[in-house]
C-alpha cells in the first residue's frame, strides 16, 4: 500500500512591492498552524520515507517543522523546484510517477492551486479545500507510485486548523 500527504504550506506573510514570493517565509501564526498540525498527524503517522518540498521559503518552512515532529531529518528533504512552479498537475503526476517504489509513504510540500487540483484527481471523494496548512492524506492499494496516480486512492486523513479545534 501507497500513502501519499499533500500539504499546502502554512501561512505567510503578506507580499511586500519589495520582496519576491519566493522568498515570503511563514508568519508567526503560520508556524504555530503547522505546528499543532504536524503534532496532530504525528500520532497517526508511524514513519515518513520521502518528503519532497517546494523551495520557496513558506514552504520549505513548512516542511521543515512537519519532518522536525515526524522524525524526519530536515536534511534529508528533498527539494524540488517544480513544486514552485507547477503548470498543471500533469507535473506533480510526473514528479509522483518518478518517487522510487521503495517509498511506501510520501509527503509533497508545496502550493495552491495546484495541490487542491492534485487531491481531488488522485481522491474521487474528497472534494474540499485546501486553506493554509492543510493536510490531505490518500491511501492507494498497490505496490507502484504509477499504478497509484492511474488507479487513485481513498480518502485517510483530511486535516486543517479548523478541524482541529
């Protein structure tokens, strides 16, 4: 069995005329949100073998406090810049398509609207949203990230700040 999180990065602070979004990092409420979520799906989640993040600094952020609560080493994301700048999921498919078989549990920082898109393609029965910080997490009953993306998934865990309180 696959298990894929999809986490949308945590909230950043606003743009400036003078800073790039690149490099908008998370505000302060936005590391408190990922935190009490990270600490959430940590008591479900046994072990985490790939994380793939965006590397814009919001994201990377997030990943970093998420593997930080999951055991995870923080040198050991992976980033990827295509989790930047998308163009479809068509890209996120690939990038999924491409993970070694050997990762039984994968997580993908990155960014809307593109993630939202990725969940509902991969998960015929979710259909929400995906506010800052959200955690969508997709079971697939087969040994191949290919197969996986093909076939879809169910539905295992929807988290946000919300559903928390």
């Amino acid at each position: 069995m696959k298990k894929l999180y999809i986490v949308r990065h945590s909230k950043a602070v606003e743009m400036a005329p003078d800073f790039s979004d690149f490099n908008r990092c998370l505000a302060d409420y936005g590391r408190q949100k990922a935190v009490s979520i990270a600490r959430h799906l940590a008591q479900d989640l046994d072990q985490v073998d790939l994380i793939l993040s965006s590397p814009a600094c919001r994201a990377l952020e997030t990943a970093r406090i998420f593997a930080e609560h999951l055991n995870y080493s923080s040198d050991d994301i992976v980033l990827q810049q295509a989790l930047y700048h998308f163009g479809g999921i068509e890209n996120a498919l690939d990038i999924i398509a491409h993970v070694d078989d050997d990762v039984q549990t994968l997580m993908l920082f990155g960014h809307n609207p593109t993630f939202n898109a990725l969940s509902w393609h991969l998960c015929k029965d979710f259909r929400e949203g995906m506010p800052t910080a959200s955690v969508v997490g997709i079971n697939f009953k087969t040994s191949t990230w290919t197969k996986a993306i093909k076939k879809g998934g169910s539905l295992q865990t929807y988290l946000t700040k919300r559903n928390l309180d």
